[in-house]
C-alpha cells in the first residue's frame, strides 16, 4: 500500500523521524520539513525502555542506540532531605533480556536522522510551517517564507503546538500543573554509575543519571508553585532560583545544582490527549497526538511505539483505513500511560503522614518482594508493537 507514496512529514524530532524510516522502508517517498535550521545539539537526556527499544532494534537501529547510550542497572529512590534509600529497582535483575537505555536526546536525534537518510527520506530544513489546511482534496501546508506545498499524505510530528493537531481538533487551552521543572547537563565528576537515582522531597524532586559513557550527568529538577511559567524547552533561569528550591536537599544534590550556571526551565502542563487523530489525508502522532507528564519516562517510547504502528497500519491497509487502524490501535495505550505519568507525578511530591506512610511502603516492598514492584508495569514495558 506504501510502494511509491509521496509522504510529507512535519518535525524531525524522534516522532518524524522514526515515523520517516519506517514508512521509506516499506517503500514510500518521504520528506520531513523541519524548522530549524540543523539538526543538533538539542535537548537533554532521555530513558529509552524495553517497549521503545523493541521498535529501534525493528528499524534496524538497535546497534546504533546500543552503540550511542548506556544500559540503566537499577533506579534508585531517595529521600532527598536525609540521603536515604527509600527503593532501589534492580532493571539488570529484574529484565535481563529487555535493557533500559540511558541517551542523550541529540544522540538519539542523530542516530534516527542517519536511520532516515540512509533509507532514503529527504529532510529540509529552515521549513517553519505557518498554515496547515484539510480540505477535500489533498492536505496543504504554507511556510514562513510563503511556499504552498500539496501533500499526498501528511503526517504531524510537530509537538506540542503542533499545525496539524489543531486543523483537525480546533486549539485546546492546557492544563498548569503548578510544576515547573529544570533540566541541565553537568561535565561529570567522576566514574558515575549507569543508576537513575530520584531524590524525593515534599514538593519537589531532582532525577539525575549519566549520559554518554558516564562523561556528563542528567539533571532534571522539579517543583511545585502556583507561579504560571511559559512552555517551552528554550528559557533559562535564575541558577539561584533553582538553588534555593533545593537548599534543603542533602549536600551531594546541592553541590550538583550549584555547579548550574544557565538552567533551562519549562512549565509542566497537562494537555488533553487529542480526540482525533486523524482525518483528510493526514494523522498526528507523539506529542502532538498525545503529550505527556515527564514522570514515567515515556514521551520518547511512545513516539517509537506510535510510528512503527503507523507505518504499519498503513502498508497493510488503504490509507483512510490504516490511518483509523493506527488510533484505534494506539488511544487506550497512550491514555494509560499518560494517567500513569500523572499518578507519578503526585506520588514523587507526597508530604507529612502520607509521604511517611509511602515510604515505608516502599521500603518493605523492597525488602519482602522486589521484583513485585517493577512488575507493576509490566504491561508497560513488556509491550512489543513490532510483535507480530
């Protein structure tokens, strides 16, 4: 059904381009029209888990994420006001065969932009899309520079304020989480070991793992306030507004966050997942289908699992049917994940009694059954699209 289809892709980030080598491989020719004016360093680190790595390994790119990230071996939980342990997730024990994957965002962005390239896709870059319109013949789609391209088929990977999200369901104000987060990356100190460690506290929570090779440390640092801020992945922060959330965080996570000289910092808001997916020779997939509370890690694994469902869908189907096969396959799963994301977000920032009792939930769970607790989301991580 692909053999031959011109397909236009919006953003070449990891939803456009996974989408991109995907459909080139099962024969369609595929543009992705990018804004920027390269393909870079953007970004920080990410946590690829075993149902996205599946679709990597099933885009031929299993070698080059192995290749360019390092393999998680446990996740700790910690109290982040005394340093205690609260969990430890053994991931090397618990799923030997199904690695979580630690990778800094450009890394993973390079390695699907070769993947892409090499299958044939054409991506263009300084493409800034103005006007996205559906009509009865074919999508449109008008760029800053005023250039009216007809699309065949038209598939939105352009995020959060995604064109093509809002031609097919109109514009939704989100939802202010009151959480904002900072995201830095730090030249290492030393031999890091390959752990996601998350010191909690009430209100607040700092995650921080290694990246390439254990030569930089991840941070990403959040809080709860009723000061609105603005979404975006570009601002940068007072560092002592970040210090000062964090003063009472144990001496280690201190001295991190004093070494931070220009934080990033965006505001969390929760958006609805998108009613329609799809519709007139186009589809949405990722963040602009979808997006996500960063509190399970899976923005990046659900962008994978949707593009490999997509291309699918539409190989073995005629177009308007694949592209209403690939919601159908994919909205309960995303609404779980996204509910689960938000519970997380409220367990990390428990207070007084409640935080107490969590805790030491936590703690003899880890004692008296721990593979118990990672299996909670098994159906998360056992998940294989490419089954099949």
């Amino acid at each position: 059904m692909l053999d031959g289809r011109n397909v236009t892709v919006l953003g070449a980030g990891i939803a456009g381009l996974a989408v991109a080598r995907a459909l080139a491989l099962r024969g369609a020719r595929v543009t992705v029209l990018e804004q920027a004016p390269e393909i870079g360093e953007v970004g920080a680190g990410l946590q690829i888990s075993p149902n996205g790595a599946r679709v990597m390994a099933a885009l031929g790119l299993g070698e080059a994420l192995a290749a360019n990230s390092m393999r998680a071996e446990a996740v700790d939980m910690l109290d982040g006001e005394t340093g205690g342990r609260v969990v430890r997730l053994d991931l090397a024990r618990g799923r030997p065969d199904d690695p979580f994957r630690l990778v800094h965002r450009a890394d993973l962005i390079a390695c699907l932009a070769d993947g892409a390239r090499d299958a044939g896709v054409t991506i263009r870059l300084l493409q800034k899309i103005e006007r996205v319109e559906l009509g009865a013949h074919r999508p449109r789609v008008t760029t800053a520079q005023g250039a009216e391209i007809d699309c065949d088929l038209l598939i939105g990977a352009d995020g959060l304020h995604s064109k093509l999200r809002a031609a097919l369901n109109g514009t939704v104000a989100p939802f202010f989480t009151h959480q904002v987060a900072w995201r830095a990356t730090l030249p290492a100190e030393g031999d890091i070991p390959p752990v996601a460690r998350v010191y909690l506290g009430p209100g607040r929570h700092v995650v921080t793992y290694p990246l390439r090779g254990g030569r930089l440390r991840n941070i990403v640092a959040v809080e709860e306030r009723g000061k609105w801020a603005e979404e975006s992945w570009s601002l940068t922060d007072d560092p002592l507004a970040l210090r000062i959330a964090f003063q009472d965080f144990v001496p280690e996570v201190r001295g991190w966050l004093d070494r931070i000289e220009r934080p990033n910092l965006w505001g969390l808001f929760r958006h609805p997942v998108a009613p329609i997916w799809h519709g007139q020779g186009a589809a949405i997939l990722g963040d602009a289908a979808h997006p996500t509370l960063p509190f399970l890690a899976q923005g990046a694994n659900m962008a994978l699992e949707d593009a490999w469902v997509l291309a699918r869908c539409l190989a073995t189907h005629e177009p308007a049917a694949g592209l209403a096969a690939y919601q159908a396959a994919r909205e309960a799963r995303v609404r779980r994940i996204v509910e689960a994301a938000n519970t997380n977000a409220r367990n990390y920032h428990l207070s007084g009694l409640k935080r107490d009792i969590a805790h030491a939930g936590l703690r003899l769970a880890g004692r008296l059954a721990p593979g118990r607790l990672l299996g909670r989301f098994d159906w998360l991580y056992s998940h294989d699209v490419t089954a099949g």
